[in-house]
C-alpha cells in the first residue's frame, strides 16, 4: 500500500488483529483438537471419560437438513496449549500401554488359575476312592498295615 492508504491499513490491521485476538479465545471442537494434538477419535473420548482431558463445556447445533441435534465437548485453547507444552499426551500413552499390559497379564494369570481348578476338579472326579467303613471283615488287613503299604 502506498504512504497515502495509510489509514486505510492501519483500519485493516485493526480489523485483522481482533479478529485474531477473538479467534484465540474461540473453543477448539473435538475434530480441531485430535488435529492439534494428534491423537485419535478413541484417544480423545477414553481421555475425556477419565478426566485426563478437561472440557470447557458441550455445544449442541443442529446440522444443516436433519432433524436431529448433536451435542459436544469444546475444550479450551489455553488448556491445549499446555497440553502440548508439557507433553502430556505422550505420557498418556505410556500410561495407558502400561495398564493394558497389566489388564493383559492379570486376565492370563486369572486364566490360568481357572484352568488349574478345572483340571483339579476333574481329576477329583476321576479318583475313585474306596472307604469302607467296616474294615474289620477284610482278610490280610492288618498284614499290609504292618508292612507299611497303606502309607
């Protein structure tokens, strides 16, 4: 722009910054947010219910030719800032690899301990004991009793 135009720019570059200024205070929406910070539709939702991930609020709009509304989490651009600069995402996948891990090994011990009792109650089932109370009639009782085949 020549010298001349001079307030006409500065009214342009007013214009501009405030419309940057109020962009910085608009909410981010979910689609935004899984931009920002990379992660995943599943990341974001399992992040969210758990309280890792703070929601500044819902928005419900009505989408152009339905009838029906949907409503969703907004978050705050401030608190994605600091997402980013603390690295708190990378974190939070360690985190949850490390307890799907654990989930895993207990899910497998639990297994095993079920198959251990199984196998147990089928070989009980399979022993046939022979009590008898009346042990007196038997013949030859007393000699394997005496010689220690009854231990």
């Amino acid at each position: 722009m020549s010298a001349a135009e001079k307030t006409a720019f500065t009214r342009a570059a007013a214009i501009a910054s405030s419309i940057v200024a109020e962009a910085e205070a608009l909410p981010i929406i979910p689609r935004e947010i899984q931009d920002i910070l990379a992660i995943t539709a599943s990341e974001r939702r399992r992040w969210l219910a758990d309280g890792r991930l703070v929601s500044a609020g819902t928005r419900t709009v009505r989408l152009a030719g339905r009838a029906r509304q949907i409503t969703f989490h907004v978050f705050n651009p401030k608190v994605v800032e600091d997402l980013l600069d603390r690295g708190a995402v990378d974190e939070w996948r360690v985190e949850d690899a490390e307890a799907t891990a654990e989930k895993r090994q207990r899910a497998a011990y639990e297994t095993r301990l079920k198959r251990q009792s199984k196998k147990n109650e089928k070989a009980k089932s399979k022993a046939v004991t022979f009590v008898n109370e009346d042990t007196d009639h038997l013949s030859g009782w007393a000699d394997f009793d005496r010689d220690g085949l009854l231990k």
